[in-house]
C-alpha cells in the first residue's frame, strides 16, 4: 500500500499534526525523519532483526533499517534491500 493511500483516508490536520510530533522527536533524538511514501511488510525486516541479533549486528541492523525507511525510503520488506542492509552493517558479504 502506497502512504498516499494510507494518508487520503485520514484528516489532513491530524495527519499533519502526528508527522510534526514524531519528526520533532526525531529532531530533538539528533534524527530527521520524511514521511514514507510506501508503506511495506516488514515481516522479512523483523526476520532480519532477529538474524542481526543473534549475530550480534542487532543495532547496527535496526538503525540502518530505521534509515532507510524514514530517511531514504526504501522498501524494508524487500529481499534485496535487506540483503544490502545486512551487508552496509557487516552482517556478511555482498556476492554481486
């Protein structure tokens, strides 16, 4: 489901209003945050974390995933794209 979809079927103010407050705290963590435009299945993402975790890359795993969505807005339910996340934080080496 694309975020536009998600977006139209909610009241813009409010809308407005939870994106400010959540890139507030970004702000104030040290973070910047963009709304996504894609929301995706992370059920491979959390399969991922899990992996990252019992290899000792968890955090590493979870910032560079929190990044890519809120930052870069890539798609964390891809193959591909967790497969990059894995390698940028050393989890194993890319093979292409």
């Amino acid at each position: 489901m694309l975020a536009s979809e998600w977006r139209n079927g909610m009241d813009p103010a409010a809308r407005q209003a939870i994106w400010q407050r959540i890139q507030g705290m970004a702000v104030a963590a040290g973070y910047e945050m963009k709304p996504p435009e894609l929301l995706t299945n992370s059920r491979l993402s959390l399969e991922a974390a899990e992996f990252a975790k019992e290899a000792g890359g968890g955090e590493a795993l979870r910032r560079a995933r929190l990044s890519r969505i809120f930052y870069e807005g890539l798609n964390i339910g891809n193959q591909s794209v967790l497969a990059d996340l894995a390698a940028d934080v050393g989890l194993f080496a890319r093979t292409t």
